[in-house]
C-alpha cells in the first residue's frame, strides 16, 4: 500500500513538471498583463440641462485678472488673464498667515507666545498698529493685526519670530510656495509692500518685487481654507482692540463680510456666507482682494487683481460669486470607504484569499451645472504591483487607485481626481500548504481550460 502511494505521486510529479514551464510563462504574461491594463466604467446618471453657463464675457468684469474656484475639488470656474504675474500688495499676507498658523499647528510655536518687536519691525510703513521696538504681544494678537487690520509691523514681528531675520522668513514662503505648485509667486518680503518701502537696511538683496497671479492667489487661499478650516475664527472678525488702551479699534479691511450686513457703512457690501480672506492696495498693485464664501456646503474662492477703487474690488467680487453660486454645485460620485460599482476586489498574492474587497479611501466630488447630476463620468483602475498586493494586507492598505473622469460640454473643463483603492478587510498570509494545493488546483484547472479550446 505505501508503495502504491509513492508510485501515485512519482507520477503526478512527473506530469506536473512536464507542464509546470508552460503555465508558469502563461502566468507570468497574465500577471504583467494585468498591472498595465486599465478598467473603464461608466456610471449611471440623470442628462445634464441643455442650456449653456453665462461666459466670463457677459459679467462684464473690470479688472486686470480674476479666478473663481470651487475650494473642495480645485474646479476653476471662472478665469481671466489667471495666469500673469502681478503685484499682489496686502493678499502676500496670505502667506504668512498660513506659515504661522502651520507652526502653531506643528506645535513649533504656540498662540500665546510672547514676540519682542524689533526695531524692523517698529520701522515698517503704510497700515500698521504702530508698534514700537521692545514691545511685548503675543503671537494670536499680532496674528489678528495682520489677517484683519492688514498691518505691516505686525506681520514683519511675526515673520521674525519664525524665521530670525525677515529674509530667512521669505526663504521659507517662496520655499512653500514651490511645494504648493505656485508657478509665478516670488516673495521679497513678507507684507506685500514694494522693495523701495521697506526699511533700507533690511531690504532683499535682489530687486525682484513680490509677484502672484490671480491663479496662485487662489491656490494659496485653498491651501489655508483646506489646511486651516479654522482660519475664519479670526478673518471674520468685524473689529477689535489691539491694546485695551487704544482709543480706536482695528477695523477689518473686508466690507464683504456677512456680519456687516447690520453696519451702515458696509452693509451694501455685505455677503451673504462671505467669511474671508485678504484685501491688497500699493499704487503698482491697484486695488486687490481674494474673498471666500461658502453657501449650501459649497466654498468658493475668488480672486480679483487691479480693480480701479476700494469698493469696485467688492462689485466685481460680487459679480463673481454670484456667478458661481447661480450656476454651479458640487456632487458626490462615490463617497469615503464605498465600494466602487462594478468593481468588488483585487487580487490578493499568498494570501488565504485570492481576492480582498476594496473601498475607496476618499470621496469624489465634482462641480456640475445647478440643478443637474453627473453623467458621462468613467473610471480606470490600476492596481498595485504584486509586492504590495502579497499577504499579509491589513485593512486599510493601499492596493490601487482609481482615477475618475467627468466630462461635460458646458464646463470648460473635464475634471479629474484620484483616489486609493483600499483593503475592506485584512487578509493573512496563506500557509505553505494551503498555496501548495491553490496551486495544484489552479493548475488542473487551466489545464481544462486548454483542453476545452483545443476541440
């Protein structure tokens, strides 16, 4: 009997060698060929409206460049001359908030920390809280003279604090500004104001002035809206007192603040859901202003450069988020940690399954036409290399990603996003035996196969 036994596997072994290069080939170019190739679907939705968006053209805009943006997805709604680099006086500012708000967030400094004004600082003209040299304030005041009252010392005391010098503090805005992708923004100094009003003796050594297009203006606000969602905690701010001793308050530069719908002086301005972001003015600048306003779970961010007076920055901001409000909302194609249609698993490496249900690891939205759905929306799949898919995989593990695409003849242009495809479950790793058999039984199995499509 335990002879019979040896000679039955004797003989499997030897027809399985016999086979074992020819499936392992044929395996081989199934597996390259699946790390190429790409699944596309199409997700059901209701038709689009028929009727075309209002263009640019007919807001009847005066300004030298504008952006709208839906902040969530990064949708430009709206461009105009979005790309020239221009002076952005005060919006600059929007740098440094975001730098110190990201410090205090890193636990690098905190909001009660104490700042010495040097004499730089004390010396900076154009809107400040005049601050004098070996004065104490805390970074959180100092913060709010900035972001609401637009001051120049405080923003120079602060840049300071961070960096030592105000020039190392630059180093790190313009160094920021690359990782954010910002293509035309140079920083010479961190308040925005022209090289020939800074203090002599801590003037930049390159006479390279500060430059942003309005399309990185807007980035750089998104980054703050999405990186510091608690950034209108201080931007709304009607007013406030510096030091409890000043006789006036700081009065914030933004008449579009929802808030002022109840002051006299700016309640014509007033928007409604406006809760930011920076105001600008120099005479090369003209009259700047990046606002955000969020309506109905949808942020916008808008970007006006070179507006001929202070209140026309609001009017043609006005005209830009009603636009954007009239005629746009965001829908969702597939939320966080859903199962995608159509697209249960990815195969599992040595695992003791061969397959592992994925989610996503990330919503999809995208910006449609008011009052319609998203139709003609696709998908490609591309799963990770083998070493990533081989167990054991925890949940939650990347194995893929997925990359929508949304395509719509009345917007200007397809959008597309991509998210990571991620285990639902864990799977552990196959033992030596279990694959041995796996293997044997995938092996006859394909050999069936061929031999049904050989008659």
């Amino acid at each position: 009997m335990v002879t019979k036994g040896i000679t039955v596997i004797m003989v499997a072994n030897m027809f399985c060698m016999a086979v074992i290069p020819t499936v392992t080939m044929a395996a081989a170019s199934a597996t390259d060929s699946k790390s190429t190739t790409t699944d596309s679907k199409s997700t059901p939705a209701t038709s689009n409206a028929t009727g075309k968006l209002p263009t640019a053209e007919s807001l009847g805009l005066d300004v030298k460049s504008a952006v709208l943006m839906e902040a969530s997805t990064g949708k430009i709604l709206l461009s105009i001359n979005a790309d020239e680099a221009l002076p952005p006086a005060s919006m600059s500012k929007m740098m440094t908030e975001y730098l110190v708000s990201d410090y205090v967030k890193q636990g690098k400094i905190k909001w009660d920390d104490v700042v010495t004004v040097s004499e730089n600082a004390a010396a900076q003209i154009g809107s400040r809280v005049f601050l004098a040299k070996g004065d104490k304030h805390t970074v959180l005041d100092l913060y709010k003279a900035m972001a609401i009252g637009s001051a120049n010392d405080a923003s120079v005391a602060l840049a300071e604090f961070i960096g030592g010098t105000e020039q190392d503090f630059v180093k790190i805005m313009n160094e920021k500004a690359k990782e954010f992708g910002m293509k035309t923004a140079h920083f010479a100094n961190s308040t925005g104001l022209d090289i020939a009003d800074m203090p002599a003796a801590t003037r930049p050594d390159s006479n390279q002035e500060t430059i942003m297009s309005a399309m990185d203006t807007a980035l750089l606000a998104q980054h703050i809206v999405d990186d510091h969602p608690d950034f209108n905690d201080v931007t709304k701010i009607q007013s406030f007192k510096f030091r409890p001793t000043d006789k006036d308050p700081v009065v914030n530069w933004n008449w579009m603040l929802e808030s002022n719908a109840s002051i006299t002086n700016f309640k014509a301005y007033a928007y409604k859901g406006l809760d930011g972001l920076k105001t600008g003015h120099t005479n090369a600048a003209g009259q700047c202003f990046t606002g955000t306003a969020e309506r109905n779970g949808m942020r916008l961010i808008s970007v006006v450069m070179g507006t001929t007076s202070e209140p026309e920055r609001f009017i043609q901001t006005k005209k830009i988020l009603d636009y954007g409000f009239d005629n746009f909302e965001v829908k969702q194609v597939v939320g966080a940690k859903a199962a995608v249609s159509g697209l249960a698993s990815l195969p599992v490496v040595k695992g003791t399954a061969k397959e592992v249900p994925v989610v996503t690891d990330a919503a999809v939205n995208v910006v449609v036409p008011k009052g319609t759905a998203p139709k003609n929306v696709t998908y490609t799949v591309a799963a990770a290399n083998e070493a990533t898919r081989t167990a054991p995989i925890a949940a939650g593990k990347a194995l893929g990603t997925i990359t929508y695409t949304y395509k719509d003849s009345n917007m200007p242009e397809d959008q597309v996003e991509t998210v990571n495809l991620i285990a639902a479950e864990p799977v552990e790793k196959g033992s030596w035996i279990r694959l041995f058999f796996r293997a044997i039984g995938d092996l006859f199995v394909d050999l069936f196969d061929s031999a049904k499509n050989m008659f």
